[in-house]
C-alpha cells in the first residue's frame, strides 16, 4: 500500500537552479488541471514538478548586504574604482598651464629642483614665464648659469659685484632683458660685449665701474628704448661713438656719467648731444673738465631738468646761478666741493621757488649751516652725501630692488 507524502516535504525545487540563492518563496504552487490526482503520488518524476512549479526570480544583489561580501563581482569592481581615482590625480594629468601656475610660486632653488624630475617638467620649469626677474645677488662666480638665465627669457636681472665668466647663449641671437644691473662686476670687456650685442629691449642699464669699449657703446645705442643709465666709474671709450649712442637714445630720462675717465672731448660730446628728454643728470667729478660753456649748453638742451649734479667742477662760480635759474623745473641741485662758489652767496637760492635740495658739502662749515638754512627755509640743505640719479638701488633703502622694481627669484645660499 503506497504512503502519499505531501509535495510541502519534497527537496528545495530551487537546488537545481545555478547561480541562484535558496531564499523562502511565499509563491503559491499553481497546479495545471491537466494532471488530475497523479501530482499526490511519490511517483511523480522531479522533472514535472520543476516544469509545473513557478520560475523563481533571481534575487537582487546589493552593495550594502552581507551577502555580498564574498560576491566575485563586487569584489572585482572595487579595485578597479580605486585605480580610477588614483590616475584622476596623476601629475601627468595635469594640464601644461596647471603646472605652470604651480611653478609660479616655487622658489628658484625648488625651480631648479623640479627641473629634473622629467624632460615636461624640464621644459616646463625654464618655460620664459617664470624667468620675468632674478637677484643673484651672493653668488660669487657666473659662468654657465648666466646663460642659461638669460636664455630662459628673463627681463630683470640683478647681479653686481659678481666674476663673470664666458656665458653660452645657445645661439640665441636676441635677448628679452629690459631691467639689468652689472654694477661692480669683474667681466672682460669682449665677454660683456657678447651680452649687450644680443639687447635691443634694453631700458634700465647700470655698469658702474667697468671697463668698456667703444663697440659696447656701439651696441647701447641698438636699444632706443633706454630711460635710465648708470655709467658712473666706467672707462675704456672714445667720445664719438659716446657722441653717436647719446644722438640715437632719444628717450633717456635719467643718465649717469660721474667720475667717468674722461677729457675735455668726453665732456663736450655730452654737452653737445645730450637728448633733451633727459630730466636728471649726475655729471659730477670733472674738476678741469666741465667749464662754464658745456653748462650753459646743457641747460639749453635739456629744459626739464629737475634733477642737476654738477659736483667737484672748480671751475663753475657763481655767474652759473642765472643759468641754472633757467631750469624752471629744477628740484634737486647739488654744487659740492665746487670751491669757486662763495658760501655767502649761496643765500641767492631765494630766487628759485620751486627748489627742494641743495647739496653743497664741503663748502659751508657746520657751524654756519643753521644760519643758511633759516635765510632758506624753503630748501633741505645738505641732506644726501650721495646721488641716486640712475643707480638701480639706492643705499637709503634697506630692501633690495631694481629701479624700484623687485625680483621674484632670489638666489639664496
């Protein structure tokens, strides 16, 4: 006699199912009516009831659920997101002009360094936008590193008082330089001349106390973009081609050429040639030299002249101060040392209003200084033992500048 089992404790219909997840189904079993009573007896074949009993549905897999903890699907996924996120941040990634600008405020040691970290960042850390300025200033020898500072496209340089040695250019025929500062350097004149034949830009220029030659002078007149030049302590040139540049340089403001080793011719080709867009002169230290005839042709060349230094010049008396009280713009006068000049008859400064300094050391004594400065009020009297007229620095100031103009990369040791 055959034993009916109710279908409730038939194995999981489920087992069979690759891939799924045996999980209780609250589905009611929906039988045909085609079978009749057969589907109650335990001789019913498995593969009938799998075929009549309703497809299960294949759960859902969630992220957030503890059964997936072990899925190979989730756990392939993962590293491959964090692999994505990584290379999101790469400094390959990162766009030329990104860099740039975090190059921009890096300092020029850490520039260097980043130079050589690959050829992009090479090429990108002597890109000519990061080389606008540079003081080195401390650096005792420039030889192979000039070059490659004023290649990169810098247009300040400051570097006086430095050795310098024989620079290579890379055959860049034409330097970007405007603002640069060689005062004090120890440089061989062929070697200066190679640099200054590749400006054109050029528009302040100090080379206080060297030794130059006349195609020096030569190439300074190639830069008709010149305001300032300091000049002051040089030697080495002739008048003619001092002569040619002075004709040519129509635009200098400011020019310094004291204590030069110069002549008579020196001085007249000054005179003589002097471009009237000049408003400060320092012609001072030509004792014998500077007559009465080249001040009166400066003053009538250069009528805007507010800035006038005519010291240790014995020959000048006190028949220049009608000349002088031409210059209707003049602020800054200095006559130091110029003995010919009586101290008493520096109280006719009364007759220039729009005076503000008056230099004269060395020709009043101490004690007779406050009786002049309360017969001129209206005027500083003896206030700057030393001129600033086109010097790119002046020793009254503590910070160091270029013509009032800083220099992001400073060379520190």
């Amino acid at each position: 006699m055959s034993i009916e089992r109710p279908l409730k404790e038939l194995p999981c219909l489920s087992e069979n199912l690759e891939g799924s997840l045996c999980r209780p189904q609250r589905t009611k079993c929906k039988r045909k009516p085609s079978c009749g009573g057969r589907l109650h007896t335990e001789n019913t074949p498995n593969e009938l009831i799998q075929q009549w009993s309703p497809q299960h549905k294949k759960p859902l897999t969630s992220a957030k659920g503890k059964e997936n903890q072990e899925n190979v699907f989730v756990l392939a996924r993962r590293p491959r997101k964090r692999k994505e996120t990584t290379a999101s941040m790469c400094w390959d990634s990162l766009p030329d002009e990104l860099l740039l600008g975090i190059m921009s405020r890096l300092s020029l040691k850490d520039l260097l360094r980043t130079s050589r970290v690959c050829k992009r960042w090479h090429r990108l850390a002597l890109d000519e936008s990061l080389w606008h300025s540079v003081d080195l200033v401390g650096r005792a020898l420039l030889d192979a590193e000039l070059g490659q500072v004023l290649s990169a496209g810098v247009l300040r340089l400051r570097c006086p008082h430095t050795c310098i040695g024989q620079p290579s250019f890379k055959n860049i025929e034409q330097l970007r330089v405007q603002h640069m500062d060689l005062s004090g350097c120890t440089v061989e004149p062929s070697v200066l001349e190679d640099i200054l034949s590749r400006c054109r830009h050029l528009q302040n220029l100090s080379l206080e106390g060297l030794v130059l030659s006349d195609n020096i002078i030569h190439n300074l007149a190639q830069n008709p973009e010149l305001v300032r030049l300091n000049l002051c302590g040089s030697s080495g040139f002739s008048p003619e081609p001092l002569a040619e540049m002075l004709k040519l340089c129509t635009r200098l403001e400011e020019m310094n050429v004291s204590w030069c080793d110069f002549k008579g011719l020196h001085v007249q080709a000054i005179a003589n040639n002097i471009p009237s867009s000049v408003t400060q002169l320092n012609i001072s230290g030509y004792r014998q030299n500077l007559t009465m005839e080249e001040v009166k042709a400066i003053v009538e060349r250069c009528p805007d002249l507010t800035n006038l230094d005519l010291s240790d010049s014995v020959l000048l008396t006190t028949d220049i101060f009608p000349v002088l009280q031409q210059l209707s713009s003049l602020k800054h006068l200095a006559l130091c040392r110029c003995y010919q000049i009586h101290p008493a008859s520096l109280v006719d400064f009364e007759k220039f209003p729009n005076l503000l300094t008056l230099e004269v050391f060395g020709l009043i004594q101490d004690s007779y200084l406050p009786v002049l400065s309360k017969s001129l009020p209206h005027i500083q009297i003896s206030t700057l033992p030393f001129s600033t007229i086109a010097r790119p620095s002046s020793s009254m100031r503590k910070d160091a500048t270029l013509w009032g103009l800083h220099c992001r990369l400073v060379y520190k040791q």
